[in-house]
C-alpha cells in the first residue's frame, strides 16, 4: 500500500518558480530566447537516457 505524502512543499515549490508574465510590456523576442534557450525550469532531454527533465536538474541527472 502506498505511503501518505505530503506535497504542500512542492506546490509552493511550484507556484513560486511560474508566474503569469505581462506579455505586453515584454519584447516578444526576450521572451521567446528565455523561453527556448535561458530558461532553468524549460524541458530539456537528456542525452544519454532521453528522459525529459528541467535543464537545471540536467548535470546532476547526467552525473548520476
């Protein structure tokens, strides 16, 4: 049977790393480069394994 968790932590974890962004007074092409290149918390794959993940987990999954 299953053990009881508690993900309180990981739903702030997550709240705080995405908020909504006011495209508007953002140039669209800082966002785009952010959202394909700068961004920690965009998937990326892994090389070896090809197991998507965030690229700022990536060395220490690689390292593993």
């Amino acid at each position: 049977m299953g053990e009881k968790r508690d993900f309180s932590k990981s739903v702030n974890a997550i709240s705080n790393l995405f908020s909504l962004i006011n495209c508007e007074t953002m140039d669209c092409n800082i966002l785009y480069i952010h959202e394909c290149e700068s961004c920690p918390q965009r998937i990326v794959t892994c090389e070896f394994c090809e197991f998507p993940l965030p690229a700022i987990d990536l060395p220490e999954h690689q390292t593993q």
